[in-house]
C-alpha cells in the first residue's frame, strides 16, 4: 500500500497551495523582520507546530520539544522531518521506560508501575520503531500505530496508575508528555503524507 494513494486531487494539492502562499507572506516580511523570515522556512514549525489544534499552548509545548533537537529544527524536507522526529519519539520513550523501570524497582510490590513498565512502555518505543521502519511505504498505517499508543498510554497504563491509587505525579507527567509526543509524531507523518516526499517516494530504497 503506498503511502499517497488519494483519489481527492483538491485534498493532496490543498498542502502546496498553503505553502505558496507561507512562502509569499514570508518573502513580504522578509525585508523589515529577519527573525519571521527564519521561523517562516521552518517546516516542523509551519506544518506541525502551528496545525496542532486546541489552545496556543499546544504550538507553544510543540516549539519547545521540537527545538531540543537541531537535525529537526534544520530539516529541509518531510521524510528528513519525520524520520528525525520518530528518532527523537524513540529516544524520549526509551528514557520514559527507563524511569518506569527504576520506579518498578523502587516499589517492586505494585502492579501498576510494572504494567507501565514492562508492557506499556515497551510497545510504546516498539510503536514509534515501527513507523520509523514502514511510514514511507505506508504513511497511513504507520500514523494508526501512534494512534493506538497513544490510546494505550492514557488507558491501560494512566488507568492502572490510578486504579491502584499511585500518587507520584510525575509518573502522570510523564504519560503526559509522552501521549503529546505520539500527537505531534503523527502530524508530522500527516505533512509527509499530503507532500512530495510522498508523492514521489523520497526515501523509499
């Protein structure tokens, strides 16, 4: 299944008309604000951050995990984006699952945190291992497995935590941050689905 096959002409053109016009506006402003015409060529701000929906804060929160890392913050094309995104999804899980590890080995009694820990965490960072490895050949499916982590951390491993009434915050915190992380891993597949990357199978061996 390749990751482009749309047979909505007006959707898949619908990313490149947008862009024209963010290139025009960014050109006119160019001249008096150098800042805005750097912000402006930055694709995980204008086709991620700022198409996150909700309250500002979200863009706010998403400028800041994305920032951390410069290969992101200089991709130059949607595969370069994605892939780099997914790799810092991987990392930030695999840190994620490394802190429910010591909290299990703190309290070794609760069910909870070793639910979190072995199962959870461990097909949260195989989730974004995954879509690193098929969102070329299958944008689609690989977005359908974010979506499925992200439903798994807020239920199986939130509700455990609650159920048995754990009350270390930063366990949710964590959770948190990392069911955003899963939003922000999928649009940036979305801007690689409806781009050229796709359309043309950048990255595809």
């Amino acid at each position: 299944m390749w990751c482009c096959v749309n047979t909505d002409l007006e959707i898949t053109g619908k990313i490149d008309i947008l862009a024209d016009i963010s290139d025009t506006l960014c050109s006119f402003h160019a001249a008096s604000s150098a800042s805005l015409a750097s912000r402006c060529t930055k694709l995980y701000d204008r086709y991620v951050c700022q198409n996150l929906t909700g309250p500002g804060v979200a863009e706010i929160s998403c400028l800041k995990l994305l920032e951390t890392d410069p290969e992101i913050t200089s991709a130059e094309n949607f595969f370069d984006l994605s892939s780099y995104v997914l790799k810092m999804a991987i990392r930030k899980a695999t840190e994620g699952q490394n802190y429910f590890m010591d909290e299990m080995s703190k309290h070794p009694s609760s069910s909870a945190i070793k639910e979190c820990a072995i199962q959870d965490y461990n097909w949260l960072v195989g989730s974004f291992r995954f879509s690193l490895f098929v969102f070329t050949g299958d944008t689609l499916f690989a977005r359908s497995i974010l979506r499925s982590a992200f439903i798994r951390l807020l239920t199986t491993c939130n509700d455990a935590l609650i159920q048995e009434k754990v009350t270390n915050p930063s366990l949710y915190d964590l959770n948190r941050e990392m069911a955003f992380l899963t939003i922000v891993a999928s649009k940036t597949l979305d801007a690689y689905y409806s781009s050229n990357d796709c359309k043309f199978g950048q990255g595809m061996g």
